[in-house]
C-alpha cells in the first residue's frame, strides 16, 4: 500500500502563512485559521506542504485503506483559498446557496477572496461540517 503523503509536520503555520506572497490571500488565510481554531478548540498544524489543518482523525474505507487526516482544514493557494468543509453535513446545500461566490468540488469549496463571501454564512457551514465530522468520527486519531 503506498505511504500517505499527507500528514501533520513540524513546519510553522506562522511562517508558512507569512510567506504567502498575495497580501490579500495572506490576510484572509489569517482570518481563516482563527475561525478554525475558534470552532475547533485545536492549535493550526501544517498537514503537507501546504494544508493547514486542526485537529485528526481517523478513517478507514470499505478497500481496507486507511490513514489520518486534519478534521478540518484548508489551504491558501495561488489562485484560491481552499477549505476542506464539504461534509454533506445537513443543511450544505442551503447553506452554499446563500454563501456568495464560490465554486465546490467533492469536498472542497474554494473562494477568491473573504469578501466574496457572507462570512456568517460560512461560520455557519464550518460549525456544521464540523459537527458532522465529530458525530461521524468521534475519536481523535
């Protein structure tokens, strides 16, 4: 089975979001990692090279593959900020229909920038797929 390439490291959040070199992706990574600590009650840890993530769990799939991943977490990349949120929590869709700009993938909701987006809304989503993660997988890793 081929080793799982991410997972928590020791490199510094601070840096990592410091060197981001967008000034407005810098300043929303900042603000997103602070609702994600709030929510969590977790410290941010680099999962990768470029996942910041809170808190672990873990999973294993009808295959028999298995691993330990963030419970929540996203990344600040080039073009977009990418938060892994889509749970399929009750009340996503509603929710995704109010939030603003935006575009999804399987588990991934990626967004320009904050303003983009109703900020309560997306509180709202993170709260739920977090709930979602805890009642599906209630033991940490």
């Amino acid at each position: 089975m081929a080793e799982i390439k991410t997972k928590a490291t020791e490199v510094s959040v601070d840096d990592f979001i410091e060197a981001i070199d967008n000034p407005q992706r810098r300043e929303d990574a900042k603000k997103v990692r602070a609702l994600f600590e709030r929510l969590t009650g977790e410290p941010a840890k680099m999962w990768g090279p470029t996942i910041i993530g809170f808190g672990s769990y873990h999973y294993k799939y009808d295959s028999g593959h298995e691993g330990v991943m963030c419970r929540m977490g996203f990344s600040p990349r080039k073009a977009e900020l990418v938060l892994y949120v889509l749970t399929g929590a009750a009340g996503q869709e509603a929710n995704l229909a109010r939030l603003g700009r935006h575009r999804t993938g399987k588990v991934c909701l990626y967004i320009k920038k904050l303003s983009d987006v109703d900020e309560g809304v997306l509180e709202e989503m993170t709260a739920n797929a977090l709930a979602h993660m805890n009642e599906k997988y209630p033991e940490g890793a």
